[in-house]
C-alpha cells in the first residue's frame, strides 16, 4: 500500500508531544516526537542508523536523543551529535528529521520531500480552534484496520442510519441525497437527509428532522464535518450546528492513527463534558466502526478496493472521489520522485 | 489447497440455525445461514458486495437480511431487495445463495454449482435419526486444524490403542486387521481387532474382547462408524454395539468444522445422559486428538501429505483410499467446471 | 536465515535432559533429547516419519521412544525397532539420530555429518567446570530474537554502558578501546575501559575503576568472558575477577536457546546465591536486553545485518569479525555437502 508522503499528516496531539520520547508510525515511517527544552515540537527518525534500535527507548541529553543501546546522540535536525566510541562522526551517521508544525490545535508532520514542506499546506481547520467562546475536544485511537476503509467510512454518511441507529442517529430518513464537488484536490460531500428520526442527544426536536452534513476531506486524509439538523422543512443554513473532525492519518498498510474531535460553542469551561464528549465519541467508535472496519479489512486481505469489484451506491460517490485525488496526487509525487533523482543524478 | 465443492457438506446442527445470524466457512466460502420465518433453513453468502460487510453482523428484516453497514438487502435467494439510496437494483448487487436441505438431523449445504445439487447425494446417515428407540447426541467443535488430516485420523483407527488409551482403548489388542473396499465413491473400512483390554465404559466384558470397527467415507467428509465387541472368539456380528459419527467439514486451509455424534438405543429419553455423553466425546477430542492434530499441522506447515513422503502403515490404507478418490473428485470438478465455461463462453 | 551444522551446540543443560521427553529446535532442526535407563543422554529426530507427530508427546519403553499416534518405537540410534501394525520395517522408517556429548556441565549436539562429529571440536569451557573451589549456575530462556543479534549484542560490551547502567555497569567510561583477534575460527575481543563507575554490586571499589572484558566466539555461538576491574591505573591482570558465559545456540530464524552461565569461586557450597545469581541474570537479560532485542529484530524484519547497511562503530568489530567467520564456514559446509553428494551418487 502506498501512501501520499508529500502531505501535512495529524502526528499527535499537542499533549502526546513533550520531555517524554513518542514513538509513531506514519505513513509507513517509524518517527520519534518530542519538544526540545525551549518547548518546540520536533520529529526526528525513529530508528537509529547502527543497529536499528528504536531511539523511543532512549532517552533526552538536553535536545538531543541518546540512543538506549550504545550511546549514539542525534539532535532535533537528525544530525548524529556525539559518537561515544570515537570522536569520527561520519554524514551516514545522521538520521531524517521531519518538518513538524503545530496549528488549529494538532501537531503535524511532513514525511516527504522537505523542500515541498511549506505550512500553508496545512488543512485550514481554524474552525476548531479554541477560543472563548469555542472548546474542541480531541481523542485518538490507534485503530488496526486501513486508513483508506476509514476514509470511506468517514465520507459515505450514509453509513450512521444503520450503523449508528440509537448513537448518532435514529435511523434511516425518509429521503436523502448526496452532492459531491472537488476542489483544490479537496473533496466536499454534502449530505442532505429528509424526514428521519433525530439522535436520541436532540430527541428534544421532535419525532422527525431534516439533516445536513457538510464534509470536507484534504489529502492529509483530515475530514471536517459540519452538520446541521431543523424540524423538516426549515431553513438548515440555521438549523441547529455540530462541527466534529475526523482524521485517519496511515501508520502502515494494516493501522490508522485515528484523531477524532468535536467542537462546541456551549459550556466551553465545563471540564466533566470534555470528558463525557471523548468517552461518548471514542466508545461509538470502538463499539460500533471498529468491529466493523476490522471486520472488512479481514475480508478484503489487502486487497484495493476497486480491484474486488465493489457494488457502486449513490453514497459512495464521495469516497470514490476522495480515491481518484488520491491516485492522481500519488502520480504527481512519482513524477516529483523521479525528477528529483534526475537532478541530482 | 483446494476443496471438493459440489458435494451436501454438513453446514451446522439444526438448532444452530434459527432467527440468530449464523455465519461460517464451508470450503472456504463464507455463507451465512439462517431460518425463514416459515422456518426453512437458507444460506446466502455472508459478504456484501458493497463494502465488503459480513452480512452476519446485520438483521433479519421478515425473510430477508439487511446489511449493517449501508443497508442493503438481501432475499433467501441471494437477490438485493431493497437499496435505501436509489430505487435502482443492479445484477451485480445479486450475491450467491446456496442449496440447504436439513436430512437426518443435519442441515446440509451445496457450495459447489447449484444445477447439479441433487438431494439424493445427500450421504445416507438414516440410521442415526431419531426415533422413539434411537437418540442421536450431536456435538461440533470450531477445530484449528486442516480437515484433511482429521479424516486421516478418523480412517486409521489403530490410533485409538495409543491416543486414546484409557478413555476409548484399553490399549492395544494382540493382532488386528484393516480391510478396505471402495463403492460409488465411498471407502469403507472393516478394523478388526483381536484380544485387546475393552475400553473403561465396557470393562464388565472382561480383560480381553474381540472388536470390529465399519467406517463408510463419504466425499462430503462424512465417517459413519459401527463398532462391535464380543469376548474373544466370539460372533462380532452379535456383539455389543456402538455407533458414531463423525464429519469434518472443511473451513478452510487451516481449519474445520468438526460435527461428532453418538447414538444410542437405551435411555432413549435421558437428556442427562446427552448431556453427558457431548461432554465426554468433546473432552476426549479436544484434549487427545485436538493437540495432536494441531502439531501435526504445524509441523506440516501447510504442505500436501503426499509431497511430505510419509512412511506407510497398513493402517493407513483407508485413509490413503480417501485420498485418491478426492484427488479424483476434484479432477472431475475441474473438468466439468472447464465445460460449463466453454459452454457459457 | 542459514545455520551452522557441522558444529557442536550446547542443547540443553543437563538435568534437563532424563527420562521425560524433551523437544528442541537446534539450527532448524526438530531433535527429541532423553536419557537412556542407563543414565547417557540422546538424540533423535522429533517428528515421526510416519505423520509427523511430535516424538516428545509419546513416551518411552526403556530406551526407545514409542509415538503416541499410533505406536511406532524408535530406538537412541534413530532405528524403527517395533511397528505394531506388521512385523516389516522399512528403511524409511528410520529416522535421524544426533551425536550428544556431556561436557564442561553442558549437554552438546551435533547437527550435521556424523562423519564429522569429533568431540575434540567441543569449544574448551573447562574453566566453568565445578569443582570444590569453582562453582557456575546455569540458566536457561527460550528467546523470542534471532541468535545473530543476541551475538552482536554479547560481542559489542559497549552496550553495557548504556542498556545496563545501574545492573552490570555504573555508567560509560571515560575512555575504551577493543581490540579483536582471529584464531582457529574463533574470534576473541578484548574490551577495556579506563575510568568508569564500577556496576553498583563492585561499589566498594570507589567512584572510578578500570575494566576489562575478554571474550572468546566460538562457531558453536558460544561466548565466553573473563571481566576484570582494578582502581584506575592498576594492573588489570591483577584485578578482581568475574567469570560467565553466554551461548546463543539458534533455535530457528526467530528463536534463539539462550544459555548463561555465571561462575564463582567463592561460597561455592551457597545454594541460595546459586538461585539469586540465576534469578538476577534472567532478570537483567529479560528487562533489559530482551525488549532491546526483540524491537530490533521487528525492525529488521528477517533481513539480513549487512544488507541494511548499517553504521559501523568501532565496537562492532568483533561481531563483524564474527559473522565473516561465519559466512566462511557456512561455504566450507556447503562444499562439503556437494563434494559428500557426488561421492555418494
Ligand atoms: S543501535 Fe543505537 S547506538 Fe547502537
Ligand atoms: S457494505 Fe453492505 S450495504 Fe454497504
Ligand atoms: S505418527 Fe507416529 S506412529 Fe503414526
């Protein structure tokens, strides 16, 4: 399975970042994160270039990681500072950095081509950021199945009146419909569902509610979602708002560092809810998604998508899209590749 | 490895199947079965051609069954009944269903092509149904080892005076002889054991009895045994008798579904005694047999018997039999299967 | 992975070796140990030529080895010398036998050409023999890491500084130096260290001490050490003593029999610190090196050292050295192997 490398992956949480060495995968890449002394967040390669030690076992001089089994010491630009055995530090000794750059609340890292790496590329999720008036509260899991079944999962809404009946939803709506628009290599569903029960959370609607989710999906595999649920027939620009983000950053072809956040203008000091919010969110997902996904990762062995042939649904047309950007941005960094190997050849 | 699949192969006890999803692997394929309303068993295929979901975690909806995920779903007849997104139905969103007849208190089921799935090759097993003076216990076990090497087991019966001494054997009997014939693709085995310890349950015969053991093969993996045992010299036709059934349903290559029955014609009204009887029979399986076919299949790793080039025993010659009519089942299924292309090409 | 054959390997330690059945994988090789009624220690193969049942589940009948499938006996020579089904025994009922030598308190095995096995090739470990003034406590693990790595690890003492600090060592030194010979295939490594903190168990010799550590490999994946610590600036040759040895004999491509074994001259008769020695030795092999281990053989995931091509230290020298010796005599074995197929053919 091949992964977009040239993209601004979610890496952490900025709290999963500090004096303590963290050991992620991302895209296929083993990388260690952690904060330097003066409190920025770096990432250097996880694994030491002399006998393949994870440097997460080892531990913080200052700035720099020392390596638990010999004493190697690479600082936060990879560069392999001290050499216990010899003064000789030679260029094989030193290690990949990656770019890392901490916004909207999340921390994240850059496995590509460094030259490329520029910040605003970074999904604009300004939208959640907190403020006085606005609390996102984040969770993460590290899910064992793909991050492409994820994503699927994640743009094809229709998925929650039957998955979630009596969680997120109340089940199937009388009616819905899907519109899907692609720009800037961003992928936008939108939605709309007519007639269907409310989530037992806005029981107080009513017995039946009109629906409407915006999602938005960058190639940092980032998807943004709006929602918005009014008695049937009203004006859903004004219905009543949820805004949530789900990011299913790759670790390897077989597990997903799973973020998950929501986002609320109500009770913004109110400790208690965060905490009921994360468990809520992390147990539908790990109750009700998870045996699911895993279930299907099972079946489908590693194969592609396309190649078993799927049946085709309205819904997926989202998620469909999302796989021709992604092929297509794959294509584009081959070319890259190869031009930058002829240029330095 | 490859799987004989126009065959009835055991599928599941009767009362496994019922208004409760039951999904499992029959040579290799996964199926799901259940019960109509009228309380016919059905089985379709256990995978959603949308998204790959098992169908198992899904529900009955009346006669049909929708799928968790999407809600697709699904008639008796494998055909798609109902899409919630669109009023379209495509062909390709039929899935496969398979023939299911349930016959001596079994529920058999046809994975190969349905034209060919005629009841009457269903294995005559009338000799253990129930009746007011006959009770059949039936047990299974999910068993982690291949079927193939089960069915050596259960056609080499001189295992019993070294495996399952103490609880089938009394050890081992002063000489025997195995007498193997094939017919209509069955292999029947006569086992013949002179002056052996009768096994603990029969011990009021005597220290020492005769014993004669007939074992009918069938290709659907199914091994009917009558024994009989007189004190030595005696008729065995008179003697004391005991049948059991045993079927090993392939799963897979690494695993099988293990179907054993006792039957009985004293205490016919006994559920204790049933009860008792299940315990006994899954206990000596799993804890003599189990692990010692699950190193064996270790150490096989995978590989065909044959290729192993395993020394040969007389004991083995029923077993070797079973061997050679599969291979040539399968070389007639290839045959006829090449045909069916040619004719529908 | 390719493993030395025509080698001595220590298999197990010698009360592990009697009258139960004792199954153990050496080089690849599935070898079966006992004792004879008379007390010597054997080896056959381990699996049953007949189905390949496991030899350890049988049991023995004086000093033959009857399978417990179905009865087959097999003598300390590798010879069938029963079949209960027929009184013919075919060669190919043979199976595989093992030269097993008790020497230096080890039990020794040789895997490859009989022809080959002289016992003089036994490496010399007579300085770990017991005696009324020497006493060595052996311990055992079955390590879940390749035997290569292990060896890297016991032929690089630099690691101690790092991975053992506040167990075998009390920090890195000042300054060290290795210095590696090659002599008959073995390859031995002197190790010394000028002005470290001694391990805390040698803290009465004050803040600051020399060290030095000779270890001998041999291909039989044996490492002996000889460590000697002085005030700084002493004579080493004069220095406190320690003695051990560790042997890394390889099981399979991921498995490793791990023998260690600490020395003493001192309270020799003291059985309760023969049980401290050995439970601290695992201890520290389990906590400390054992994670390091395994972790690092995930990350080479079954590749081979040189083709990662890793950074070379100095202290490496002595593992590169070895596995040069190792390539040699992995050749020479081959050579061997087809000159022995054209004589016989
Ligand atoms: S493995 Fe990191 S310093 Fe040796
Ligand atoms: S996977 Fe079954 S309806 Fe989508
Ligand atoms: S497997 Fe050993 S005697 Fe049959």
């Amino acid at each position: 399975m091949k992964f977009l490398k040239n993209v601004w992956y979610v890496a952490a949480l900025p709290d999963q970042v500090g004096r303590e060495l963290l050991g992620r995968k991302i895209a296929g890449v083993h990388v260690l994160l952690y904060r330097t002394q003066a409190g920025e967040a770096v990432a250097i390669a996880d694994t030491c270039p002399h006998r393949f030690a994870p440097l997460n076992k080892g531990s913080l001089i200052g700035d720099n990681v020392e390596c638990l089994y010999h004493g190697l010491q690479f600082s936060p630009a990879g560069r392999c500072v001290r050499n216990p055995q010899a003064d000789l530090i030679s260029p094989n000794m030193h290690i990949g950095r990656y770019p890392v750059v901490e916004r909207h609340g999340l921390v994240w890292l850059w496995p590509g081509d460094e030259r490329l790496a520029d910040p605003a590329k970074i999904p604009d999720l300004s939208h959640i950021e907190n403020s006085p008036t606005r609390r996102t509260v984040h969770s993460f899991i590290e899910a064992p199945y793909r991050h492409d079944i994820l994503i699927d999962n994640l743009m094809d809404l229709t998925h929650i009146d039957f998955l979630h009946v009596g969680s997120f939803s109340g089940g199937p709506p009388e009616s819905g419909e899907t519109v899907v628009e692609e720009r800037d290599n961003q992928v936008i569903v939108t939605r709309t569902q007519y007639r269907g029960a409310p989530p037992p959370r806005d029981a107080d609607m009513g017995p039946l509610v009109d629906r409407r989710f915006h999602i938005r999906w960058f190639p940092s595999q980032v998807t943004a979602f709006e929602g918005r649920m009014v008695l049937p027939g009203g004006s859903l620009d004004q219905g009543r708002k949820t805004v949530f983000t789900h990011i299913a950053t790759p670790a390897d072809a077989k597990n997903t560092n799973y973020f998950m956040s929501f986002t609320r203008e109500h009770a913004v000091e109110d400790r208690d809810l965060d905490a009921i919010i994360s468990a809520t969110q992390k147990k539908v997902i790990a109750t009700e998604d998870g045996p699911m996904l895993e279930a299907i990762d099972r079946r489908m062995n590693g194969a592609d998508l396309m190649e078993l042939r799927p049946v085709v649904l309205p819904g997926d047309t989202g998620a469909l899209r999302v796989r021709r950007v992604v092929k297509r941005l794959l294509q584009e960094e081959e070319r890259h590749q190869a031009a930058s190997e002829v240029r330095s050849a």
